[in-house]
C-alpha cells in the first residue's frame, strides 16, 4: 500500500512562497513528526507534501490512504484534495489544528478525522486501516512527553526554508491567553531533559529554533535544559514572554547557554486591550525597561504585535511604527486579531454577532474577520498594511539591524535577512474578495 502526507496550505496566500521565503520561514515540524508516527513496514511507499512549497498532484500517483494536516486558513484547500483524491477511491483521513476544533464539520469532507496529538491516535488509525476498520472519528489525549518522537527531518524538503533546524522542547503553554489557539491542540508537558539533548546532538548544527510557545514558563525546567544545552555550544533562539526580561538570572543562564534572540508577544500598547486577552503579565509602560534588559543580557528581541483588539483606536495603531522605533527592537511582525474556532475569543464573537465571515481561507491574521469595536473592518485592514509597509521601510530596517546587539556578530546578516524577508512578504498582495 501507498502512503500521501500532505501538510497544506492556503491557496490565496500566494505571497508567502516568494523568493524572500528562505530568509523567515522556518522549516515545519508537522510533516516530519507524521511521518515519524507511522509504523514501520506500514507501507510500501511513503511520499510527503509541503505545500509552502510543492503542488499536489492528483494524478501523478495512485495512493491507498492519504493523510491530511491543516490549520484552519487551509481547511478549504484540504477539502478540495479530499474530494479530488474520494473521486480516485482514495481513503481520507484529516488532523491539525482545526480538525481539533471543529472535529465534525471536517468529518463531513473526508473519511477519518485524528483530533488532538497523534502520537497515540495515529498509529491506531494506521493499524485499524490496514486491518480494514478504520474509525470515524480518534482522539486520545493521554499523550505524555516521553511519547514524542524524534521528527524524521530527512524525509522531508528544506525548499524555500531557512536551513536552520527547529526543535521542541514543551509543545503546550500554561497561560490563557483568550486569542490562543495553542490550547485547543497541547498540553504544557516538556520533554525529559537528555532526549533533547541528544536530539540537538544528533542535528549536528550550530544554530537551531526552539517551537515551543513559551521555552521559559517553567522556569525549573528551563534551568535544568539551560545547563544542558550550555556544553553543546550551539547558537538558538526561542519564543519567551515580558516576564522573561524580568529574571536576570535567567537571562543571564540562558545566553550562556547559546540564547541570542527570543520572540515576544507584546501584542498591544494598550493595557486595556492586553486585559480583555487575560494577558495580564503585559505592562506597555514597562516594554521598553524590559527590551533594554534583555538587550543588555546580549539577546535581540523579535517583537510581536496585534491589531484589532476592542480598545484599540485608529490614532493608537497608526503610531506602532515610531513606538517601534522607541522600544529599539531587533525585528517585529504583526497580526490582525484573529478568533480561531475553538477560542475563548471566537465563542465570545460569535455569540454576539460580531463574526462576519466562516470563510475559513480568510483565517489568517491578514484579514479582519470580525467587527472591530472603532472601525470598520476595511478600515482595520488598511491600517495593518500601512504598519507593516510603515515599520519595513528601508531605513527603519537598516537601522533595526545595525543597531542591533548583533551588529558586531557575522550573524547580524541573518537578522538583515529576516527584515528584508518580512519588507517583502507581499501582504498588500493578498487574494481580494
């Protein structure tokens, strides 16, 4: 029997493949963990698609069983290859993200759907199909760290990626934020100290990216895989929260160890704004203390922002640019809010009326999908273009970069690459409906 994975993407989102991709998008860990998932001799043949940067091809291949993975911007895509590869006597079998939220209205596109983490409900699927009695509908959440298998990295392509490998340490948070999707799909449950250890080994790289969605939450095992890592001598960078910039010894533990950058979610300048998310630990009139002291600590700070939330006004995002330029950051990105299905954010939207599209394809904080509480969202749109074109204008970038804390390292090229790459991630050429 023959075997399809396909990891899909949005269609409209043309812009993201561009010739700039290498120098932000980092390599996805989906595909690899699947594949690492099915059990040996399962197959034949396995094949894998990236769709960031390969096309599915109905006809190139006949498969058995193809297995489908999507966030919810894609879900529509992922429809489409369903009804192509059903026309061809392909069985479907559906998981990811939205699978985990909406379990039942994916059920009505294919023939399986794997909600939750797969390390247990994959290879119960994959044993049931071979034995011809595969389930509608798998879900186990009983998955504990020690479950989670090394990615098989090699099996899939690197095209259109930074050839920086990333890794996880704890796929879950424990905060609660209300515009997360994060909870829906992890637990916070990180991995035993030595398999990371000698998974990093094993990468035989003198960089890597860390996944997970707060590295530094649990502050005790944080030490204890800080210490870990230090021998290694390897340069990584990871996502953190504000309180990261208030814990010098921390800070200070984790450049040793090869830290040189961390992403923030600062997400707004207003603490009104921040409340209504419960992201309680965010202080805007402390952003700049804490950028300056993870700056002094030899660490750049990626900075993350979002547009939309209901205290924001259309004078307060317009100056997110210059606010960007007093808080000195090493590199920033935004986001239109985006309620996800399966958030606390969503069910609040939908139930007052303030959804305006399950366009699902327009899932993807480039778009607003709801009504914002000070503007139109047409308006909010605008806005989130003029940002983005206002904070990548070339000598914003330039200065950005050459007033980093990396300006005297060789690898302040990859910080300049980074910016160039989000200047020219092309978001003003978005699919229009």
């Amino acid at each position: 029997m023959k075997l399809l994975l396909i990891h899909c993407w949005n269609e409209n989102e043309k812009s993201y493949r561009n010739r700039f991709s290498s120098l932000f998008a980092y390599p996805s860990l989906t595909l690899p963990t699947i594949y690492s998932l099915i059990p040996k001799n399962a197959f034949s043949k396995i094949d894998t698609i990236d769709e960031n940067s390969q096309q599915v091809l109905y006809d190139k291949e006949k498969y058995d069983l193809v297995l489908l993975s999507f966030e919810t911007s894609s879900c529509q895509t992922a429809y489409k290859h369903c009804r192509e590869f059903k026309k061809r006597g392909t069985y479907t079998a559906c998981g990811g993200y939205h699978a985990t939220a909406l379990p039942d209205e994916v059920a009505m596109h294919c023939d399986t759907v794997i909600s939750g983490p797969a390390e247990i409900s994959l290879p119960q699927f994959i044993n049931d199909f071979i034995n011809g009695n595969p389930k509608r509908f798998y879900r186990n959440d009983n998955v504990c760290s020690a479950m989670y298998r090394i990615p098989a990295r090699d099996k899939i392509t690197e095209k259109k990626k930074l050839k920086i490998p990333a890794v996880i340490a704890n796929r879950g948070c424990n905060n609660s934020c209300k515009y997360c999707s994060m909870r829906t799909m992890w637990k916070s449950d990180p991995r035993p100290v030595e398999d990371v250890v000698n998974e990093l080994k094993a990468l035989n790289s003198k960089m890597v990216v860390f996944y997970d969605p707060n590295f530094f939450g649990d502050r005790e095992y944080a030490i204890s895989l800080l210490n870990a890592i230090k021998p290694l001598k390897i340069l990584w960078a990871a996502d953190a929260t504000v309180s990261f910039g208030y814990d010098d010894e921390l800070m200070q533990l984790a450049y040793k160890s090869g830290c040189r950058a961390v992403l923030v979610g600062f997400e707004s300048f207003s603490a009104q704004s921040l409340a209504s998310a419960t992201k309680h630990s965010n202080k805007p009139d402390k952003y700049k203390g804490v950028i300056d002291n993870i700056h002094s600590h030899g660490i750049a700070v990626n900075g993350c922002f979002v547009l939309g939330f209901d205290h924001d006004t259309e004078e307060e995002l317009i100056k997110i640019p210059q606010y960007i330029d007093y808080l000195g950051l090493d590199l920033c990105r935004f986001a239109i809010l985006t309620p996800y299905p399966g958030t606390e954010f969503y069910e609040e939207y939908k139930k007052s009326g303030r959804i305006i599209t399950d366009d699902w394809s327009r899932y993807t904080q480039n778009y607003a999908v709801f009504q914002p509480k000070n503007m139109t969202p047409e308006r909010l749109e605008e806005i989130y273009m003029r940002v983005w074109k206002e904070a990548f204008k070339w000598r914003r970038v330039f200065k950005r970069t050459f007033h980093s804390v990396w300006r005297k390292k060789p690898y302040v090229f990859v910080l300049l690459g980074a910016n160039i790459g989000f200047k020219f991630l092309g978001i003003d050429k978005r699919n229009k409906k």
